[in-house]
C-alpha cells in the first residue's frame, strides 16, 4: 500500500502539515513549573457538582503555579448537545469563583467567543486542525479507512446513534474482532478509490499495534503508579462525518493547547491506553494525570452511592435557589479537596482559600463524599466571619430572587435589616445561625410585624396567671432607655414577686422551694416578643424592634391567656 496515495485520496484537501500547526501554536512562554490545564465540559446540561470539583482543581493547579487554565467546549456531540448549556456553564462557573485566562469565553453579546491564541476553543470549529493528523497518521501507515455504504450507515443510526462507531459489531465481540479488524485493515487502494467513486462514507481508524498480554507502568498523579494493558483495538479517529472522537480530539488538542496537566474523571481512565498510543503515533509529548474518582453520598440507609445527576446537590443551579453562598460552596470543596485543608484554615482563619496551598498529593484516591451536614457546618462558619452589611446585601439579593415578599421587606429597611444581621457578629465567637440564605427568614424574621408569629408555646405546666403577671409587671416597668443591666435587674425583681428564683444558684440548691426561675420568666418574654424559645440576646432584639412593637406584641399575648 502506497501510504502518501491513500493520505491524498483521503484528505484532498488538507495542505497543512502537522509543522505547521506547531508553528502556528508555539509552545506557552510561561515560568518554570507553571502548570497549565483545562476544564473541558461537553455541553449538554448544567453544571454538576462533579463538574465544579474537577475544576477547581484545575483552577487551583493553575493559578497556584502562575499557570494558565482555560476552557474548551467538547461539542463534537451535536445531537447531545443542549441550546444554551455552555453559556449557562460559563455563568455558572463564574459564580463560584472558576473564572479562565483564556478559551471560550461569554462575548458582550452573551454569546460564546474565543479569547487566547491557542484556538479555536470549541472542538466543532477544529475539523481542519485535527485532518492534518489525520492525514498525518494515514501517511505514516498507522491509520486506515473502513467504509460503509450511505444506506448501511442511515440503518445503523436508526438503530443506535453510536452505531457507527460500533459497525461492524466487531467491538462488541472479541472473539470476531481480531479477525474483522484483520480484514478491514487489508483494504486495498483499488478498493478504497470504488468506495470514494461511489461517495461512501468512511470512518478513520487508527492501526493498534498493542498487545494486551503486555502491560505499560504509568504514574497517575492521583491514582499513583498503574499497569496499563497495550491497546489492539482499531479504535475510531474520525467518524464519518469527519469529526473527531473523544480520543483523537483530547490528544490533539491538549498537545496544541499546550495542557500540562490533565484532570478528568476517572471513567476515563479505561481509555487511557488509547491515549497514550495516540500521543507516541503522533510524538506529542504526554501530560501528567489526574484521574478524580466520582464524587460519592449516602442513600437513606447509610449506604455509599454515586452522585448521580438527579440527586439532590448535584445540579449547582440548585445550590443557589437553596441559598447557599458560593464562598461557601467553595470552601466546602476544598475541604474536600484537600485533607489538611481544615487544619491549616484554623491556623489561618482571615486569608482566603486561595492562599491555602494546594497539594495533589493530599487528594484522596477513593471518592469523596459528599454530605449536606458538613456543607451546612463549613457554611455556618464562613457566613459567622462575613459583615453585617454583607449578609444583608447577599440576604437580599437571595430573597429578591426567590422569595419577592421577604426581599421587599429587607430592601424596604436596609439599615433595619442591616442592624437585626449584625447581632451577635464580630467578636471571637460569633453566632453562626445561618446555613443559607434561605435560613434568615426563619431565623429573624419575627422582626417583621408581617413575618411575626407565635411558633413556640410557653411549656403548659407554668400557670397562665404566672405568665400574665410576668408579662404585665414587665409592662408597667419596661423603659426602653435602660441599660441592660437595669433592663435585667427589673426582670429579676419581677421574678422575686412571682415567687420565681431570681437566684440560679439558690434554685439549682432546691427547685422545689421555688415556681420557676429568672430563666423561665425571660422566656415567657422572649415567646412573647419573638415567638419562639430561642432567639438572639432579648435585650438586644428589644432595643431594635422599638418600644411600640414590643408592648403591643407582649399586650397580645397577655389577651390571648
Ligand atoms: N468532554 C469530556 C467529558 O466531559 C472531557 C474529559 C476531559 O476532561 O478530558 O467527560
């Protein structure tokens, strides 16, 4: 077989040469251990948390190594791919924090466009790129047509839109394989001109020449060292239609794009020995690897489960309709991400995680697990350390969003809502009552008069003319100007009255001397001016509602015993 002839026959119009392509994408002038990887998302629906995971690993090993990170649009699916999906990506990668040097980017328009000199970005628009390997590899013997007739084809994807990749069904079955592959990789160039005469179509596959009994030690950065069984089968470069697959496309464009360092989900990882004979045929250097195990939950009985993409947590568009911060998201991830995360964030608790360094080595090889508690408790923590006014405005912004009524309360009084949010902040050990944004109507929104409702009842064993004397004698002395101090030292003195020990100590001595305690008067005052059994300091919910809210509220509980 004359290799050049059946490289023209094939590629008739493809001039370029493989040097030029190098010429056009020089290697990255960058520093010394400057890493340089990719997110490379096919856009067929939102962003899964699986999705954020990898890049931001991608993202860190970047940025952390004066690197660059860039984005790619895997579309060489057309009929997978969703209307807007990668635009949507885009924005939703932005909210928390995964923003790009270079790839893909949203236009002004809204549309997606190239930034960067390594482009195109998205795989639909490389064809001419990846033919001039193509062409290349037919050349050099290591790559070989198998036709179909236009007719066969249609019926085959009738069938199974993967079908052609399949054709011939010899993947399928190994026993035949060997024997078809041998077949077909005997075409001869008479052949080959009948079927172009004839305007077949043809896929292009590469000419294994592995052995599996043979293995290959590789060293996966995450996985550690691996023995790889060599690669013997014939596997698709280009599909009929000229388009690359995930194979061919992720070596030619890693090399031009000049990725460093690759992370990706471990599924890949069965491929990987096509890969790495893709990268010797071709004499590109290979990239370093990091294969993520899946990302993992507990079913409701305590089993370990996939995080698939219908479960609860995987969509992150989720995360924002439930309120969660992106910070907070974050934060979350790196604790995953990284084992001593934790530990070196309580000896730094003011710098960013974008200071921590990050460290492959740390990463665990066996599946995170994923666990709305622990977000829930990292969240807590991060939303204690922000200011009052940052709360109130991310508060806002939320309910604006998904609760209209609440927003327009918050928005209605932004210094009111701003006062209610900063009790308890600051200081060494700041309250932490917020999970999510979706959290704060619960938590303060008795500071509404709309909001305000009695959701915890007074324990039925204090006697109701207790509570109605605690309530009335508080009235008859209540002066909003008092200091706290004296605010208290009136409500230990009606607590004296009612027979109630105003004395904890005395009481803890002998409960039974006593009808209750100073405690038990102040929740009386807390359910009636908050409507529950635990708020935030009553002095101070007092002092912020005013003085007409709370007697009318404590007047309206003292009606209602
Ligand atoms: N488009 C591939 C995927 O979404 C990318 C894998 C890779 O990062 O190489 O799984």
């Amino acid at each position: 077989m004359n290799f050049d002839q059946l490289a023209e026959m094939l590629f008739p119009n493809v001039t370029e040469t493989p040097e030029d392509l190098e010429r056009r994408y020089p290697p990255r002038n960058l520093p010394e251990g400057a890493k340089v990887t990719r997110f490379a998302p096919s856009p067929t629906g939102f962003v899964h948390f699986g999705g954020l995971f990898p890049s931001t690993i991608g993202e860190r090993l970047a940025h952390q190594s004066g690197g660059v990170f860039y984005l790619r649009i895997e579309d060489t699916d057309a009929k997978r791919e969703v209307e807007g999906a990668a635009e949507g990506l885009i924005r939703t990668l932005a909210h928390y924090g995964i923003h790009f040097d270079e790839g893909a980017i949203l236009g002004a328009d809204g549309k997606i466009c190239d930034q960067g000199a390594y482009g195109p970005y998205r795989q639909s628009e490389r064809a001419e790129i990846y033919h001039v390997y193509a062409k290349q590899l037919v050349k050099a013997g290591k790559a070989y047509p198998v036709f179909t007739t236009q007719e066969e084809l249609d019926a085959l994807n009738a069938v199974d839109k993967k079908a052609e990749i399949k054709s011939k069904n010899w993947q399928e079955d190994s026993g035949n394989r060997a024997e078809e592959q041998q077949k077909q990789r005997e075409i001869t160039i008479e052949e080959v001109a009948e079927n172009l005469r004839a305007g077949n179509p043809f896929v292009l596959r590469i000419l294994a020449d592995g052995d599996p009994e043979k293995k290959i030690p590789f060293t996966d950065l995450i996985k550690g060292t691996l023995e790889i069984p060599e690669n013997d089968e014939d596997f698709v470069l280009l599909k009929s239609d000229g388009i690359p697959t995930y194979h061919f496309a992720h070596a030619v464009d890693d090399h031009l794009m000049g990725t460093t360092h690759v992370v990706r989900g471990e599924e890949w990882l069965p491929s990987l020995a096509k890969h790495l004979m893709l990268f010797r045929y071709l004499r590109f250097k290979l990239p370093k690897y990091l294969h993520i195990a899946q990302i993992m939950r507990l079913d409701e009985n305590g089993n370990k489960k996939k995080l698939s993409k219908r479960d609860m947590g995987a969509n992150m568009d989720d995360y924002s309709r439930m309120g969660y911060a992106p910070a907070c998201v974050c934060e979350y991830i790196m604790t995953l991400l990284n084992s001593n995360y934790e530990e070196w964030h309580a000896q730094n608790p003011e710098k960013p995680y974008t200071e921590f360094p990050f460290n492959i080595k740390k990463m665990s090889n066996s599946g995170c697990l994923f666990d709305f508690n622990k977000l829930n408790d990292v969240s807590k923590n991060v939303i204690s350390k922000m200011t009052a006014e940052e709360v109130t405005s991310q508060v806002t912004e939320w309910a604006l969003q998904f609760d209209p009524a609440f927003g327009a309360l918050l928005q209605n009084d932004p210094a009111y809502a701003q006062t209610i949010f900063a009790i308890g902040r600051g200081g060494k050990k700041p309250r932490k009552d917020l999970a999510t944004w979706a959290d704060a109507k619960g938590y303060m929104g008795f500071f509404f008069d709309e909001l305000f409702r009695i959701e915890d009842q007074i324990d039925a064993t204090f006697e109701k003319t207790d509570i109605r004397k605690a309530l009335e004698e508080f009235l008859a002395t209540y002066d909003p100007a008092d200091e706290m101090q004296v605010w208290f030292d009136k409500i230990k003195a009606i607590t004296d009255k009612l027979g109630y020990a105003s004395d904890m100590k005395a009481y803890k001595a002998d409960p039974a001397a006593f009808r209750g305690n100073v405690a038990d008067v102040s929740m009386f005052l807390r359910v009636a001016v908050t409507g529950k059994q635990n708020a935030p300091d009553l002095y101070t919910v007092m002092q912020i509602l005013g003085e007409g809210r709370v007697r009318a509220r404590i007047q309206k509980m003292i009606d209602s015993l």
